[in-house]
C-alpha cells in the first residue's frame, strides 16, 4: 500500500537526522552541564518556553493549514499562491507581535527572569530574534516534507546541526559566553537554516502572489490548532514561569535539564513520524478503507512510542550521572516521570 510504504520510508529517513542530531546532543552534553551552572539551564529553559509560546501563538497551526489548502488545489498556480500567502502571514505577524514585545523588553524581563541575571534584556532580544527566524524556516520546513524531499529536508538540517554545535563550542569554550554564546549560536544557525531553506523555496515556486480571501481561510483553518497547541504547551511548561518565585535558580536549573532531557528524547521518538504524518493522513483519506488504516497505524505509534520511552527511562538512571556533573545529579530522578507523562 503505497500511503504507508512511503509513511515508512519517509519516517525512516527523517530517524536518521534525528538520531544523529540526538547522538550530538548527548556527545556534548558533558561539555554543556560543565560550562553552564543549574541556574544557567534554569534561565534557558524560561527562554526556550517564552520562545515555545510566542512561535505557537504567532505561527501555530498554519503549517498545518498551508499543507492542507495545498492538496486540495491541485494546480501549480493555487499552490504557488497557498505557500506564499503563508509564509507572507508568518512574518508579517511575527514583526507585528515581537515588536511591541522588544520595545517592552524592560519590564518583561524582569517578570520571567530571576533578578540575578545581568544581561536579561540582552538574552531576551536575542531569543525574540531567533523566532522570527525559525518562525519562517517552519513554514518552509513544512514545504519541503509536502514535496516528501526528506532527504533534502535532512541534508539542510544536518547542516544547520553542525554549524550549531560548531558556533556553541566556541561561544562556550573559546569566548566564555555562557547563556550569551548559547542563544547567539542558536541565532547564527538559525538564520543560515532558514536562509538556504528560503533560496530553496525560491527556486522551485512560481512568482510572488498573495490572496487576502485565502489567508483568511488559512487563518480560520488554524486557530482551532493554534489554540490547542498552545494550551497544551502551557501545560507542559508554564510552571517555570511559577517556580522563578519558589524555587532556587539552582532548583529550577535542574528540572529545566531534566525536563530537557525528557522532551528530547520524546521529540526523537515522535518527529521522524510526525514529520511525514502531516502529509501521509491526506494521501490515506483518499481510501475506501480509511479509517481501518489509521486505526492500525495508531496502534502501532502507541505501542512502539511506549516501547521505547520505556526503554529510554530504564537507560537513563544509570547513564545520565557519568555524563553530567553532581550538580545536576537530582535531575535523574525526575526524568521517568516526565517521559511517563509525556506518553
């Protein structure tokens, strides 16, 4: 059946990029846990879920919205008008809503940071600037998994991969940037992603044309997604925005790793799937037996998805303390909790 043959092959290549992407991360996290304190990883993890809410309240839902309009116009021209509309969409509303945010950076900053960090305001713009960036590089990731160019989509990231990890080892060893160097690398890497992502979409789609009524219809489309996304991610990571005020830094800075540790390995087990099931569900509507196929194949996304979180929290215990400095020993002991909750 071809829908679920391509379901796996895509899956499979999407795997690769992803373990190794994993692989890395592991590899360097010794180096990371030694040239940031807990308080540190605290102060990033309230970064990276300002930066998770503001891309899901800006951005959210229309990816989603553009591959479903794109496969129920067949012709190239309301395709060509479909991509450009959305991503015309993502980064006017990410001008129209970061900015008032930058201007505002002052008093903001002082609402989600501890008072010890120096640099807020700085740390801040750079985390604003790095959404506006990956905000249009989702738009275009979305584009190419559409096309099912996966092992193009894997090349451009593996790319991205190594300059990260290139520009975060020297920002970390070589210049002692601490939080700094990490989100400039983040920065740097991000706007070279999306940069040649961009020159791909370019060259490939037709000229430049914009639909007020269909941005409307993607809008429309979205906001049900949007909404749920959003409140599903502040489910998950709103209290750190509560336990600035009950916690030590050092306490936060460790449920911050430990949390970082569960969504990625949780993010390996499902992206792969999910990068190519946003794609896959229209081809598989189109059969007579539909709702037998999606039946089948979420029971196997239930069953290997608990295999190997389980195997994953069984393998963390032992493995995470020689890696990691004592500092972030107690950290262990959160992380089956955090995978069982994710599943």
């Amino acid at each position: 059946m071809k829908p679920l043959r391509d379901l796996l092959k895509h899956s499979s290549i999407y795997a690769i990029g992803q373990i190794l992407t994993r692989m890395v991360s592991v590899l360097l996290l010794p180096l990371y846990t030694n040239c940031l304190s807990t308080a540190d990883y605290g102060v990033v993890g309230i970064l990276d879920t300002t930066a998770a809410i503001l891309a899901l309240m800006i951005g959210g839902g229309m990816v989603t919205a553009v591959t479903r309009f794109h496969f129920e116009r067949p012709s190239e021209e309301d395709h060509d008008r479909t991509w450009w509309t959305g991503l015309t969409w993502v980064g006017f509303a990410s001008v129209v809503v970061l900015t008032p945010l930058w201007i505002g950076r002052h008093t903001l900053v002082g609402v989600i940071l501890p008072q010890s960090v120096a640099n807020g305001e700085w740390l801040y713009t750079l985390t604003l600037a790095t959404i506006l960036v990956q905000l249009i590089g989702q738009l275009v990731d979305g584009y190419l998994r559409v096309l099912k160019w996966s092992g193009v989509f894997v090349t451009i990231s593996l790319g991205r991969l190594l300059l990260n990890v290139s520009l975060n080892v020297w920002f970390l060893v070589g210049m002692k940037y601490g939080v700094e160097g990490l989100l400039m690398g983040n920065l740097i890497a991000s706007f070279a992603h999306t940069l040649v992502l961009l020159g791909v979409f370019v060259c490939t789609r037709g000229p430049y044309q914009v639909s007020l009524s269909l941005a409307k219809q993607l809008l429309r489309f979205s906001a049900p997604l949007m909404a749920t996304a959003f409140l599903a991610m502040l489910m998950h990571e709103s209290n750190r925005y509560i336990l600035v005020y009950l916690v030590s830094a050092g306490d936060l800075g460790v449920y911050a790793f430990a949390q970082k540790i569960g969504f990625a390995v949780n993010t390996l087990c499902l992206l792969p799937f999910a990068s190519i099931w946003q794609v896959a569900i229209y081809d598989i509507n189109r059969q007579k037996n539909a709702d037998e196929v999606f039946a089948q194949i979420f029971g196997w996304f239930v069953s290997a998805l608990g295999i190997l979180l389980l195997g994953a929290a069984l393998t963390v215990h032992p493995v995470l303390p020689l890696l990691t400095p004592d500092a972030f020993g107690p950290a262990v002991d959160l992380i089956a909790v955090i995978l069982l909750s994710l599943f």
